[in-house]
C-alpha cells in the first residue's frame, strides 16, 4: 500500500514544500518563468522566507536554484508537483459534483491534497464515473483553442465571469452544441469556429474558457 | 397618424439595405437621447400609410451587455413601436432565431422579414415561411432586400400586424423551465412594469442585474424567493441561470430551424477558398498591409486632389468676401474668423474623409473588414485591446478624425475610449509633414525615425498603462464571420452620406469656433503677451524660442500649421539657421503628441461626450511637455558629447 503520507516519510517533506511543488507545475503549465516575487505573490509570503524554502527544496533535490538565477523543477519535483496538483482538481470536482460550491471546494481541496492517499482517490475517482459524471482529465477533453484544424466535437462547459458567459452563450456557444474549429490560431491569434450553421471569430483568451469533449 | 415601426436583427443581415431600400434619402441621423450611439430614422409613404421607421444597432441578443443591447430593449418595450420588423438571414437561420425569440418574449408585434432567401438557396438551403410562421405565430415574409424582392409583402403584412394589436404568444420551453418561470411569475404578480411578465421571470432567472433591480425597487421581499427557485434550476442544469436559460432558448431555435429548413444539399462555397487565402497565417497578412496600402493611399491621393482644388476655388470665394466686407477689425474678425473655419472644414477635413467613409463602408459591406480585425487580434491584444481596434488605429496615420470616427465598431464603452485615446496619439499626415519638413530635413532621416519609433512606444506604453487604468474588463473578440458580398453601391453612398452629415453637424460649429477664437485673439494683439506668459515652459523648459507658444497655439487648428507659422514668425523657412538639432527634434516631440487638432477634439466631443475630450486633450498637453522637455535634456547632452 502507498499512501501519500507514506511517500511523504520516505521523502521527508512538509505540506508547505508540496504547495510550493504544486505552485510550481502551474507556472509550468502557464508556460511561466518561476519568479521569487510571484511565489512571494501567490503564497502571500515574503521573498525572503520564499527564497529559504527554495534553497531547503533544493536541498532535497527537488527545485534547482542559485540565489537571483532560474528556478526549475527537477524530474523529482516535478513528479510530486503533478500528483499533488492532480489530487488538487481530482478533489475540487468531486466537492463540486455534490454540491460544494466552488470556493470551498477549492479551500478545501488546499487542505485535503496533502493527506488523500493514491488508493482511496481512485476509489473516489471510480465512484464518480459510476454515478455518469465526466472526466475533465481525460484526454477526450480539450480547450477550444487546443483544437486542431477541422476537429469537432460538442462544448462541455464555458467557465468565466458572468459578463464573459453571458456574451459567449449569446453568440451560441451553449454547453451541449456541436462545435467544429474550423481555422486554428497562430501563436496567439484568434480561431474560427463553426457552431449552429454560421462561423464565429473568437480571440484566444476566451477560447481557453471553453472546454469541448472531442467527437 | 404615423405608423412607428422598428427594424431589428442580428449584425449583417442585411437590416441596413432593407432601411435604405425603404427610406431612400428620406433618412435622419440623431443620437439615442444621452447617449453617443447613433439613432437612425427615415420615413416612408406605402401606399398613402406613413411610416416612421427606425433602424435598430444590429445586435445578438437583448441582454445588457452593450449600450445597443440596451438601447434596442429599451426602444421596444418603452416607447413600443407599432410593429418590430425582424430581419432575419435565412441562411443562418437558427442564430437568428435565437434573438426573434427575445423580441417575441419582449411581448413586441413582430413581423419577421426572411431575408438573403436567394443567398440561402445558392448554399443549397431552403426556408419553409410557412411553418416558420405556424410556429412561431407571426407573418414572416422571405424577401430579397438588396433587390426589393417581397418588400411590398412585406409591408402589407406590416400594416395588417399594426391594425390586429395583438400580442403574440411566446414559445414555450422545456417543462421543468416553464414551472420555474411560472413559480416566479407569481412572485412579481401586481407589479407595475414596463415589461411583460413572463419576460421578467425569464430575465430574473437568468440573473439580469438590470431586471433584478427594478423587482427590488419595488418588492424587495420577493427577491430572495426569486433567488432561491433560480438557484434550484441551476442546480438541476448545472449551470449558471443566464446559460440555463440561454441554452433553453438556443434549442428552442435550434428544434423550430431544423423543422423549416427545406433542403440541404450543402456546396463547397466560395468564401472557403478566399478565407484559405486572405485568411493565411502569411499570406492574409500580406494582403491585408496591401489593403491598407491601397486605403491610404488612395484617401490621401484623392484627398489631396480634392483638397488642392477646393483650396483654390475657396481662396477666390475669401478674397471676395474680403473686399466686399471692407477694411476694419469686426470685418476682420467675422470674415478671418469664419471664413477661416469654413475652409478648415471644408478643404481639409472634408477631402479626406469622403474616400474614406467610401472605403470603410466598402470594407465593410464586402466581408473583408471582419478578417483584417481577425488578424489582428493577437497584436493588439498587447495593449489591451482585440482585432477589430487595428481598423481605427491604422485610419489614424491618415487622419486621427476618421480615426476617432471609426471607434464605434467596438462593442463596450470601455474598448472604445481606449481606442480614441491612442488614435489621439498616432502622428496623422499634418505630424508627418512637420517630422519630414523639419526633422528629416534638417536633422536627418534617423532622428525623423527615431521619432516614429518612439510614437510608437509611448502608443504601446500608455495602452497598456490605459488598459490597466481604465475600469472594467477588457473583452475578448467575438464576432460572426460574414459570408463575401458583393457591396452595393447604394448602401455604401447611404453609409457614407449619413456619416458626412453627422460629421459637418458637430464638427464644424467647434471648428469654427475655435478659429474664430484664435482670430480675436490674433486681433485683438494678445498673441505675444499669451507666447510671454508660456515662456517659462517654452524657453525655460524646453529651451525654443518664445515665439513657439504662438505656433503652437495654432497648430491646435491644422498641425502642420505650427510649422508654418514658425516658418513666418522666424522669419526663414531654412529652420537650421535658427534652430539647433535638438530644440527641432524638441518641437516634432511637442506638436507629435501636444494636443489632438480641433476636427479631432470635436468628434472627441461628439462620440464620447465634452468630459473625454477635455481630459484627453489636457493629458496630452502635459505628457507632450513633460516627454519632450526630458528628451531634449538628454539629446543635449548627447549632441554636446557628439
């Protein structure tokens, strides 16, 4: 049996290193440059204790840092980043899912990352797919914007603001409707999509608020 | 008695054509009351019944996301027309509907007008009118607008709707909906509204902030029961209420479209080959900087014909009016003053705006306008701000007016002002003319583009110091890509005329205004004791000559006029004589960024209210003094060292 706090023995580290681990693989994820000052933002610490805690996760092996140089994640560190950021979400959908509301799931989720053991999340994991809820992980499920040219499928769920929601669901893009990318962007430019027998331009920003469920 | 009747849609449906095919020149250009979108009306006689008819901002939905979405809402359930045309385009039939279900909620008399049928049948796609109608339970009349095809249908139907009163029924939604929109009815029950009341349930369970308030002004308690059964449907859809209901109404249009659409027999259609083309990460963009090549170039090679030509014919017209109002300083005054404005107007802002109204609207009607703001989207992001603001922007190198004028195809508040601010900044052609004439020629061609360059910094710098400043989000794009079409002329002179007379009605009177002003000024002798009191700035912080503060003063009129005048005042035109390198680049540095000219501040005035363009206007005097006095400090130094 491996729980997580078993792995934590054998690795000797505390919440606190794993939130920064977590924090990490989300830079990384944004395509983010690690900064002391963002850590420092994020964590709501200063960047001297920031800059402590690096250099004792370095000693551990899991970031490499010199003092004002580049931060990165070591393939060790990165491993445990993910599966705490994996857990992270795994507990904040389940929370939703009944009912929880999406602060404190979030809230909670902090909390309970660091204790959930590997068996008993895909214990939980399995129990949620039973009860015919979907898997965001899942590789059938992508970000408008990831999609390659002439990939259909159906939109999953627009997340954003209000203002932002009402706009996209008033030009059509309503969870449930067929969706097909029909010009995929450049670096950062905007895609074209084809939705409800018309075609919609739509800038990056919020086609990375739509989640579609590939066909 | 005059029939009110509103023309209503979704954008490029082709609701303009149907207005001016209707209305001809019998047209009217005003402003929403308070408000700086633009409220067009026409009138027309239909067989002795005469119609006062207005054209709607074409919009998606009657939410309250954009000032026109309001606007629209507003007009229909307040002042509420006699009958709504909704104009609908049949090939894209089911997004279309989705905002006829609104007006039909909204209680309004609709008539719907089936337009582009022939557009629809080249795609290989067939409307039944006449289910389309059971359904929905109002006339709806396929017509041709560009051709005028149906329209007398259209018009009788019009007038039998106007005489019948009736309200028509709403479609009605999925069971569970339809219980949650009942259970709030009964909450808001006896109150007074402008609104229907199965509107009203609709809208608050979509969380309307709008609709929420007017229910709390007037029953504060039932808000909270109200909050609770929305809450119980999103809870069952698992989404928020405005995407609940949203949803629901989509499949509504969704299930009435597929029942209508007659025949499918879908063809690979020309706007796929041309989006492969002007759509191409490389090649688009080639074709788009040729586009806006071909603009510029032609607004300035016929505005300068145009200009040239009505210059000459203008300086006959002074010189009489001169001679006739004899000698004396009230004669002085009236006719300098006046006649001086007049001409501004007229042979300089005029020749250029013409082609360029002409071209926008030629842009626009083709489809082509759309893709430039999807190419552009990424890169004006940088500053905050989507596609379609590359379109104002890039207007501006010509003339800020047309510039300031074309803010309006964004959608908020907001993304508009951000645009006028930094099309206030872009160095038009009258710049151009001082940073060739004196730096580039006397400096050298470097430092006249090092000028360029840092424009274009301080453009990027304050749009992104604006975007930040400014209240309120910044929005993504998100616009219908309209199929290729042919333009039609008579739409694009419509467009160009309506623009032109709202132009010369707002800007002329400041334009006048201020020239006059300066011509008392001039007269009166106060022109040395003002350049005397800026001294401590002019001399003393930038180190020109004193005589610089009254160049500038007019370069408020026409820019390239401080060059002229600094040229009489010093009495050379040969500047490297009298001034150093540094305090000419000084200058350039001043009359690029010092104040927008009186055309601009006038549409300043005119799209974004007195407050915008007074605020704008004194920021720039500052930055520009501010800017240019650190520049020459420096360049001092460097040309002392050099």
């Amino acid at each position: 049996m491996l729980g997580a706090p078993n792995i934590r023995m054998a690795t000797k580290r505390t919440p606190e290193m794993e939130e920064y681990l977590e924090l990490l693989v989300r830079y990384k994820e944004a395509e983010k440059q690690p900064k002391v000052t963002m850590l420092g933002k994020d964590l709501k610490l200063s960047a001297a204790s920031v800059s402590e805690m690096l250099q004792k996760l370095k000693k551990k092996g899991f970031v490499d840092y010199e003092k004002y140089g580049e931060i990165k994640l070591t393939k060790k560190g990165e491993k445990i980043g993910n599966e705490i950021l994996r857990k992270h979400r795994f507990i904040e959908r389940f929370l939703m899912r009944i009912g929880v509301k999406k602060n404190k799931a979030h809230k909670e989720a902090c909390a309970l990352e660091h204790v959930l053991s590997d068996d008993v999340e895909d214990a939980l994991r399995k129990a949620m797919h039973s009860a015919g809820a979907p898997d965001i992980e899942g590789k059938h499920i992508k970000r408008l914007v990831d999609l390659k040219k002439g990939q259909k499928g159906r939109i999953m769920l627009v997340s954003g603001g209000r203002e932002v929601c009402r706009r996209l669901t008033d030009m059509g893009l309503t969870p449930g409707t067929k969706i097909m990318l029909s010009r995929a962007s450049t670096k950062l430019g905007a895609i074209e999509v084809c939705i409800r027998s018309s075609c919609l331009a739509i800038g990056r920003g919020l086609a990375e608020k739509i989640l579609v469920k590939v066909d | 008695m005059k029939l009110r009747i509103a023309l209503a849609g979704n954008a490029n449906v082709g609701k303009s054509s149907l207005f001016n095919y209707l209305t001809d020149l019998h047209q009217h250009v005003g402003n929403w009351p308070g408000k700086t979108v633009e409220k067009i009306e026409g009138v027309l006689d239909f067989k002795g019944v005469k119609m006062n008819i207005v054209d709607l901002p074409g919009i998606y939905s009657l939410s309250t996301f954009s000032l026109e979405e309001l606007i629209s809402r507003d007009y229909i359930s307040k002042e509420k027309p006699d009958v709504v045309i909704n104009v609908v385009d049949a090939s894209v039939l089911e997004r279309n509907l989705f905002f006829s279900l609104q007006l039909l909620e909204l209680g309004a008399p609709v008539v719907i007008a089936l337009n582009m049928v022939d557009a629809a049948r080249e795609k290989g796609m067939g409307v039944n009118a006449k289910k389309l109608s059971a359904l929905l339970g109002v006339p709806v009349i396929p017509i041709v607008a560009t051709t005028g095809d149906g329209v007398g249908k259209l018009m009788r139907a019009v007038i039998n709707t106007s005489k019948k009163k009736q309200k028509p029924s709403s479609i009605s939604y999925q069971k569970q909906m339809e219980a949650d929109v009942s259970q709030v009815k009964k909450e808001i029950k006896g109150l007074k509204m402008d609104y229907p009341s199965r509107w009203i349930a609709i809208k608050l369970l979509e969380d309307d902030g709008n609709v929420l308030e007017l229910v709390k002004e007037q029953r504060p308690k039932a808000i909270e029961k109200i909050q609770k059964i929305r809450k119980g449907m999103e809870k069952r859809c698992g989404q928020k209420g405005s995407v609940a209901v949203s949803s629901e109404r989509y499949s509504a249009a969704e299930r009435i479209a597929l029942e209508c659409i007659t025949l499918r027999d879908v063809k690979v259609p020309l706007r796929q080959k041309l989006d492969a083309l002007l759509l191409h990460k490389y090649v688009g963009y080639v074709f788009l900087l040729a586009v806006a090549g071909i603009v510029f170039f032609s607004i300035f090679s016929v505005g300068d014909i145009l200009s040239g030509y009505l210059m000459e014919s203008l300086e006959g017209a002074k010189a009489l009016a001169r001679t006739s109002a004899g000698e004396g300083v009230l004669q002085e005054i009236l006719v300098g003053g006046v006649l001086e404005g007049v001409l501004a107007g007229i042979a300089i802002a005029l020749p250029y705006l013409i082609p360029f109204y002409i071209l926008l609207a030629i842009l626009e009607d083709s489809g082509y306008l759309a893709r430039m703001a999807f190419l552009m989207d990424a890169i004006m992001h940088k500053i905050g701000l989507h596609g379609k603001a590359f379109i104002p922007i890039i207007l501006a190198y010509g003339c800020n007016v047309p510039g300031c004028v074309g803010c309006k195809i964004l959608e908020t508040q907001r993304a508009r002002l951000l645009t006028a601010f930094i099309v206030t900044l872009v160095p038009c052609a009258a710049v151009s003319v001082v940073i060739m004439g004196l730096v580039a020629t006397y400096v050298g061609l470097e430092w006249a583009l090092f000028l360029y360059a840092l424009n274009l910094a301080v453009i990027l710098i304050l749009g992104r110091i604006g975007c930040k400043a400014l209240p309120g989000e910044p929005v993504g794009l998100i616009m219908e890509m309209p199929s290729y079409k042919v333009p039609m002329p008579k739409n694009i002179f419509m467009q160009a005329w309506r623009e032109l007379h709202s132009f010369v009605f707002m800007a002329f009177p400041i334009i006048i205004g201020a020239t006059f002003l300066i011509k008392i000024i001039e007269v009166m002798g106060w022109l040395s004791p003002i350049s005397d009191a800026l001294s401590p700035i002019t001399v003393g912080w930038l180190g020109l000559p004193a005589i610089v503060g009254i160049t500038l003063i007019f370069g408020i009129l026409r820019k390239e006029l401080a060059l002229i005048m600094l040229a009489a005042l010093l009495g050379t035109g040969v500047f490297s004589e009298v001034l150093t390198p540094v305090q000419m680049i000084t200058f350039a540095i001043v009359t690029m960024f010092y104040v927008p000219c009186a055309a601009t501040i006038a549409v300043l005035n005119k799209e974004h209210g007195w407050k915008v363009a007074v605020g704008i206007s004194a920021f720039e005097i500052v930055f520009a003094i501010v800017l240019a006095g650190i520049v020459s400090r420096i360049l001092s130094t460097y040309f002392f060292l050099a």
